[in-house]
C-alpha cells in the first residue's frame, strides 16, 4: 500500500518517546532531531506503521531482513508454535532437532548444491558474529594471521570483524586496539599482493554499505585463484546479499565461484537474531572436537525459536512462487531505475532487488523530505550519498511508480 501520513513527521507520539530515549539511551546509538525519527509500532508486507498511527512504504527491508515480507504469516506461525513449545534451549549442550535441521538445510543449500559436499555450521546472533568466525575458522585451518580485506568493505563492527570493514568512521575511534594484520586491497582490482602470510579473503561479492558496488567480471574467480596459490581461505560475506537479494540464493554464484566460508544472517529468519558461518567440510574440521565446553559458542547458539524461523523461511525461498516472485520484482526495480533520468543522478548501479542511486549531492535533507511523504529509504556509500533500494520481495509497480514520483519531485525541489 501507498503511505497515508495522518500526522506531522515525526508525530507526537514519536517525539515523546523520543524525548523519553534520550534520556535513557546511549547517545551513540539513536540519532534524533526535531524531524527524525519516527517510531515503529507495526508492520506487514512492504508497509510500516509508527506509534501515531502513520503508515510507511518501506524501501528498506529493515536493512535487509525483510525480503519475504514483515510480518510474513508463515514465519510467524512459525515463532509463535516453537516458542509455545520451546522458548530457550541450551545449544552447545542439549541441542534441538531444529538445530540439526537447519545446520542440514544449509549445507544443501550451499556446498552441496555447489558441487563441494558437505557443509559444516557454526550457528550465531547477529552478521559480525559470523564474520568473526569465519575469521578464525581461517586462523585454525592456516595457521596464518593475516586478512585481506577490500576498500569500502563492511562486515560488521565487533573488533574481529572491524579488521575487515573500512569505514573510517566505525574503525577510527578504536584503530589503535585492532590488530594490524589488515592488508586492504581495492575492491575490484586484480592487483592483489604477494603476501603468504595472509590466511584469510574476507570479500562481499557485491557490496552493500559501500555504496552497492558490483565488481568487474573475473574478480570473484582472482580472488579464488590467488586462495588456491597462497593456501588461504576466500570468504564470503554475503549476510546483506543472501537469499535472493540480488537475484540468487547467493550473489557469489552470478559468476559460479565457490568460496571456502560463506556468512549468511538477515534475511535468514525474516526477523530473528540468527547468523551462520558454513564452511567446507574439511575446513570446518580444523576446529578440534568439543571436549565438553566450545572453543567458540555463545549463550543463545541455535536458538529453537531463531532456528524454527530460519528453517520456515528457507522452505519459503525454495518455492517456485518465490523465485518468480524475485525475477518480476527485480525487473521492475531494474527497468524503474535505469530510466529514472535526472541531472543529480551520477550512477545507477545494482542487481536483482539490490541498487543504489548515486547522487551528486548530499542526501541528508532528501532521506528527511522522503520520510515526511511517508517512504522509508536509507543511504550507503563511504560519503553517504547513495539512496539505497533494497525493498521486500512483494513490492508492486505502483508502490514503486509513487516512491519514484515522490523522489523526483523532492530532486527537482532541491
């Protein structure tokens, strides 16, 4: 549906709750002004609701969670039977039969499918987390200490995955407690160094925070040539691109390269917390056997309720009417951007249901002006000027004919 703006933007039921987090929040976390933000209350399909009753056309998926929807009816059938059964469970101890069900759905749907065998899990929270163990999945099975990592990279910002993500603003204030094991390539060159110490390529095969940026035909495959000569593990950061974001179930395979480690999370469960490093088999076995207490774990590991989510969504992703679903809405977003000409329009560049609008001009203003209209965007790109499109999977042409409209016109105003 269309927005339907019943109030000013933010309305007073979001500027109260603001003014009532300020208080009581780190003032890291939340920017609020006099025109931002609104506070979400609800949300099904492509639309949001906030706390005063306005409704939103969503443009980001909740940074990229929500391909399937909002609110997806079956994914919340599925939370709500596990979590009457079981609430919490106690993963690296007494696992569920979702875990194992899950660790093996993902193993079909990545080494297997790709001709590699067996995959092998480590179940986490959140992206970084699976980022951090790809990490050291790669120390253990190299010995290496070095990464390599790529210019605009992001992959989180816990201080393992810090040694790959190259966005000043999140690395700079802690530079001087990170290892100094990075060696940053720039993304999309196939000079890549001679160095036989590094153990780890941690890449997204497109990325998203940097400013959705798709590399030159052939860089996947140098990145996994150069693995195989230098004895070191490619990695694949695809928690933003995965499960059908630009096109595939996985962005690594428009050019058919099958990475060492994939991380995967967002999209995974359509809403919970839940992250994956899977990995080839005799890489993963270069973890020692639990001995009674993980090596690497955590509190909430294979959660039932994440775990039962994931395994609904994945079974979603796999339907027919899903991928046609991708294929419609992809040529749609596609076709729309690519004749959407307008002189503050340097770039269009994306994939599937995954593009960027660089602009010519900052884009703080704009990101306000369009939620006052009702539509929710955010902005990527190491100078945040890349209004990023990123919609669930459902999104209709009319739907995307208004944003559009709305986005032109807020051009011309500026």
């Amino acid at each position: 549906m269309i927005p339907e703006i019943i109030t000013s933007i933010p309305g007073p039921r979001s500027q109260a709750l603001a003014a009532r987090l300020r208080e009581h929040e780190s003032r890291n976390v939340t920017f609020m002004n006099h025109s931002w933000p609104v506070f979400w209350d609800r949300a099904s399909g492509v639309n949001v609701w906030d706390a005063d009753g306005n409704r939103f056309l969503d443009f980001t998926s909740a940074f990229g969670v929500a391909g399937l929807g909002h609110r997806n009816p079956e994914i919340v059938e599925a939370m709500k039977e596990q979590s009457e059964q079981l609430l919490h469970g106690m993963g690296d101890v007494h696992p569920t039969a979702l875990k194992v069900e899950l660790c093996e759905q993902l193993s079909k749907l990545t080494f297997e499918k790709w001709g590699a065998g067996s995959g092998k899990v480590v179940l986490s929270n959140s992206g970084f987390e699976a980022v951090e163990t790809a990490l050291k999945t790669a120390r253990l099975a190299t010995g290496k200490r070095k990464v390599m990592a790529f210019t605009d990279g992001y992959h989180g910002l816990g201080y393992g995955s810090l040694l790959g993500t190259d966005l000043e603003k999140f690395r700079g204030p802690f530079i001087d407690q990170l290892a100094d094991v990075t060696n940053r390539v720039k993304y999309g060159s196939f000079e890549l160094p001679n160095d036989d110490e590094i153990g780890a390529v941690l890449v997204e095969p497109i990325q998203g925070r940097g400013g959705k940026v798709i590399p030159p035909a052939g860089f996947l495959l140098a990145l996994r040539n150069w693995c195989n000569e230098h004895n070191a593990l490619l990695i694949f950061d695809e928690i933003y691109t995965g499960f059908y974001r630009t096109g595939k179930w996985f962005s690594g395979e428009w050019e058919g390269v099958v990475p060492d480690l994939i991380c995967i999370g967002k999209a995974m469960s359509g809403g919970f917390p839940i992250s994956a490093c899977v990995g080839k088999e005799e890489v993963m076995d270069q973890w020692p056997e639990s001995p009674g207490e993980a090596l690497h774990t955590s509190t909430f590991l294979g959660h039932p309720v994440g775990c039962a989510m994931a395994l609904k969504s994945l079974e979603i992703f796999e339907r027919d009417t899903t991928i046609r679903m991708v294929e419609e809405a992809s040529q749609r977003l596609s076709s729309a951007l690519q004749e959407f000409d307008h002189e503050a329009v340097r770039e269009v560049r994306g994939r599937g249901l995954m593009w960027g609008l660089e602009l010519n001009r900052p884009t703080g203003g704009l990101l306000t002006s369009l939620l006052a209209e009702g539509i929710l965007f955010l902005v990527d790109g190491p100078e945040g000027n890349v209004l990023s499109f990123t919609p669930p999977f459902q999104i209709s042409e009319g739907e995307l004919d208004y944003a559009l409209t709305a986005l032109r016109r807020l051009l011309d105003a500026s």
